[in-house]
C-alpha cells in the first residue's frame, strides 16, 4: 500500500494547501476589502487551509494541528500565521507517514511501472514453512 502520488507532487499540494490562504488574504488589501469583511474571510480562509493540509496529512498531520491551537487559543498567532507555522509540520509529517513508514510497515518495493527493471512480485517464489517452493 503505498501513495500513488510522488513525492514531490504531495510536498506541492501540502505547501498550496498552507499558502493559498494566505495569498488570497494578501489579495484583500488590494482590493480595499472593509476590515470586518476581511476578519472573517481571514479565519474561513485559514480553516480551509488547515483543513486541506489536514487531510492531506491525516492522521500524522494532527501533530501540526495540536502545535498551533495553543498558539491560536492564547492569542499569540492568528489563524492564518499559524496555518504558515503549521506547514513544515504538516508537510513533515505527512511526508513521514506516506513516503517512510507505511511503505516500511507493508514492504513495498520498488514500482515496476516506474522501475522496469526490478523484479516482480509474481517473479518471487512464496516460500512455505518447510523450505519448499
């Protein structure tokens, strides 16, 4: 069992799920946005963020989670600063799950669609109890 995206395509997606937001609040001073209109476009935007990178990362991407509600719950960060002080957690720990522990938990070798030199896994003889082939 291993993801199908590759690595780098999963690294892209987490870093737009946590900068997008913010982007798209910088957006807003451009376009003269009233400052009670863009609080609260602010928080839905961040929660989008968190949760895209969430459920990118799910369930290894709590740990970004859990790092920044304390930050958020005693004011020391907003949302959206704390969506881009979540992202090198979500992205590592995801990157973690997906690419490093599951692929040891369940052995996957190397891709033969990728890697058409390696030896299938119709190509290994199940070896029994006894020895025998």
């Amino acid at each position: 069992m291993k993801l199908s995206l590759r690595r780098r395509t999963y690294i892209a997606l987490c870093m737009l799920a946590c900068v997008a937001p913010v982007t798209l609040v910088f957006a807003q001073f451009a376009h003269d946005v009233s400052p009670s209109t863009a609080s609260d476009h602010d928080m839905l935007l961040a929660a989008l963020g968190h949760f895209a990178a969430s459920v990118l990362t799910y369930p290894a991407g709590v740990v970004g989670t859990i790092a920044v509600l304390g930050l958020i719950y005693a004011g020391w960060l907003t949302p959206t600063e704390a969506l881009l002080l979540a992202a090198p957690f979500y992205i590592g720990a995801g990157y973690i799950q997906w690419y490093v522990l599951i692929p040891r938990h369940f052995r996957v070798g190397l891709n033969t669609a990728f890697h058409p030199d390696a030896p299938s896994s119709a190509d290994t003889p199940v070896k029994l109890r006894d020895g025998q082939v």
